[in-house]
C-alpha cells in the first residue's frame, strides 16, 4: 500500500514542482493587487466545485470493480447538471462586485466546474481500476498546467485575463484528452440524472456529510481571504492567496492520494488493526509533509524572490508561508484519521469540525477586526489554531470510532 501512494504522490509530485517553478516567473508578471482580484473571482467557483463532485470521487473509490463504470458515468452526469446550474448562482455573486460581460463568465465557469470535477472523478476511476500510471499522469497534468496556460496567456493579447482564462484551459485541457482516449466516459449520457441522484442518496452517508464538510471548508477558506481583504486590502489578499495556492497544490496531492488508496485498503482488517495503521501512517505523512514544506520555505526565503526583481509588494510571501505552511502539515497529517472516518460512514464528525472552525475564523476576524489588530496578526491566529483543532479532531475520530465499535 504504502508503495502505492508513493507511486501516486511522487507521479503527482512532478507536476507540483513546476508549478511551484512557474510561480516566481507568474509573480514577476503579475501585481498582487490583479491576482487579488483573481482570487476573489475564483470564490463562487470553488464552493460550486464542491457541489458538482458531491464527494462521488470517494463513492468511486469505494465501488465494486463491476458496477465501477455505471457509478463513474452516473458521477460525470451528475456533475453537468449541477456546474450547469451552479454557474449560473456563480453570476449573482459576479454582477455584485461589478463585472461585466456576464455571458462570457457564465460560459468560462460553467466548463472549469465541469472540466475540474471531471478530472478528480477520472482520477478517482483509474485509481479504483488499478490504471495508477494514468492516474499519476492525470494528477502531474493537473498540478502543472494552470501555472504553464497562465504563463503562456500572459505573453499574449488576453494579457489581463490570463489568469482567469489559463485556469479554465488547463482542466479544460485534460478533459478533452480524457474525452478522446477513455471510452467509458463517452457513455455518461446513457445514464439518467435521476439515477444519479438515487446514487448519491444511497451513498449519503458519505456525499451528504462528506460534501457538508467540504462547503464549509471552502467557505472558510474563502472567507479569510475575504478578512484578510476587508483588513488589508487587495495587494495583502493577492499575497496570501497565492501563498496558499503555492504551498495547497502539495497539500492536495498527498491528501488527495491519501484518501483515494488508503480508504479502500483500510476496509480488509479489523478496528484495532485499522487504528494502528492510521497512526503509522499519519507519522509517515507527517513527516513528508514536513519535508516537503521545509523545502518549499527555504526555496522562498533563500532570496529567490528578491533574485528575480519581483514587486516587493510580493515579498510578504515569504513571512505568510511559515503559517500557512504550519496549518497544512496538520491538516495533511490528519488525512488517514480522515479515511477512517469514511470506512465508517462517521463524516458528520468532520461537518461538525468544519462549522465550529468556521464560527471561530468568523469570531476571531471580528475581534481582530473590532480591537484594531492587523491582518498579521489575524493570519497568524487562524493557521496556529487551525493546526491545533485539526490534532483534536484526530484524537476526536479515533476516540468516537473506538467508542461505537468496541
């Protein structure tokens, strides 16, 4: 198993590397204040995404190898429907902060939602088929093509929107690849909405709280940017979102890789076994994780930066990054007590996190906001706690698990 997710990890690995390459030369182009706004515009679109995948990838993982195509084709018909509508919703939010040419983003949204989810339900597909060589394609395509399309946009006439537009081609991209060599997506529209839906209701112990938890993640996270914004302006937002971005994209693949080899192998031994298993592999992640994150840390503050001439507006990256960095070593860390928590149907546990980690980040950017602190000191706030509540939450799943199976 463990062999596996190294495969996955390291396949993936590749193409978080050139993202993270690309960045310094994307920031050199770049202001703070236009990759602000770009994040702000991405904030319907990922709690539309959400939606879309329904967390059917973690049906998909858990599926019998004979029903695995009809479940994969019933996921992709369910995400059309859903990015169909969701990106409509998407252009209420749009038409409130002033942009125009609203056909034009209704289109743009609708085919990175659909576009996106489909690669993660592909991946998901292939990992379940045992295809993990096209899996890890999928996964390094994914982790580097935004930053390649946006680079390459950049040197082009759609100079101002190249942000928004390479991030639409890059899963846009894949999608048609998938479309021209996997047969079994082409049969998606033989299956009914109607029975996706009665799928996703079977499976609800996983897609309702699964997907619960994961809305109130991304409202979270959208809503310290949108904090971060209302303290410190749009430069200060663009800075730390693309932080995050950088030091997210191998956040994603390790958990994501986590979640999609490990919740099917759990399955096969007793509660005991499983448990110490976890904790195995949770100290493995984590120190990974480190490693990966240290890495990062000294590449940015070993005056890369500062080599390239960038905006010194930029430079904040460096400080921002040890925060956010602590907060991501936990959550990674935290993805096998999470993959338990899906062999038992028990993902309420981590809605129930996710609000009381929403209401805090609320609290805390009220009362930063209301004593006359920075954004400073509200980021350092929010990753230091976030940390510490993602430990709890481990020692929360193992203790309820072990409480209702003993």
């Amino acid at each position: 198993m463990y062999r596996l997710l190294l495969k996955v990890i390291s396949s993936s690995g590749g193409g978080v590397i050139v993202n993270i390459l690309l960045y310094p030369f994307i920031i050199n182009i770049f202001s703070p204040m236009e990759y602000g706004e770009f994040s702000l515009f991405l904030v319907p679109l990922t709690i539309v995404v959400v939606f879309a995948n329904f967390k059917m990838d973690l049906v998909i993982v858990s599926a019998n190898k004979q029903d695995l195509t009809r479940m994969f084709r019933l996921s992709i018909i369910f995400a059309l429907y859903v990015s169909i509508v969701g990106a409509a919703l998407s252009v209420i939010y749009y038409k409130m902060i002033g942009v125009d040419d609203l056909f034009k983003i209704y289109l743009l949204s609708n085919v990175y939602v659909f576009s996106y989810v489909v690669i993660q339900l592909a991946t998901a597909f292939y990992i379940r088929a045992d295809k993990i060589g096209i899996a890890s394609l999928l996964l390094f395509y994914q982790s580097s093509a935004i930053g390649v399309f946006q680079l390459i946009l950049s040197m082009t006439s759609l100079r101002t929107d190249a942000l928004v537009y390479g991030s639409v081609l890059a899963p846009f991209s894949a999608l048609i690849i998938i479309l021209i060599f996997e047969r079994d997506i082409r049969g998606c529209f033989k299956v009914k909405f109607s029975d996706a839906i009665k799928e996703v209701r079977y499976n609800k112990d996983i897609t309702y709280y699964a997907t619960g938890q994961n809305i109130i993640n991304s409202l979270s996270v959208s809503l310290v940017l949108i904090i971060i914004n209302y303290i410190g302006g749009t430069n200060i937002a663009g800075v730390y979102s693309l932080a995050s971005k950088i030091l997210v994209i191998p956040c994603r693949v390790v958990s994501s890789a986590v979640r999609q080899t490990f919740t099917s192998y759990l399955s096969g031994f007793d509660i005991k076994i499983q448990i110490k298993k976890v904790y195995k592999l949770s100290i493995f992640i984590f120190l990974i994780s480190t490693l990966i994150y240290l890495a990062v840390l000294l590449s940015l503050n070993f005056g890369i930066l500062e080599y390239l001439n960038v905006d010194p507006k930029w430079l904040k990256i460096n400080e921002f990054s040890i925060y956010i960095s602590i907060w991501l070593v936990a959550v990674v860390g935290c993805s096998p007590f999470i993959s338990l928590m899906t062999v038992y149907k028990n993902n309420k546990q981590y809605m129930k996190f996710e609000i009381v980690n929403l209401f805090t980040r609320i609290l805390i950017g009220m009362m930063i906001i209301f004593l006359g602190f920075g954004y400073n000191d509200y980021i350092i706030v929010v990753n230091i706690l976030g940390a510490i509540f993602y430990m709890l939450l481990s020692i929360a799943i193992v203790r309820k698990i072990e409480n209702e199976n003993s």
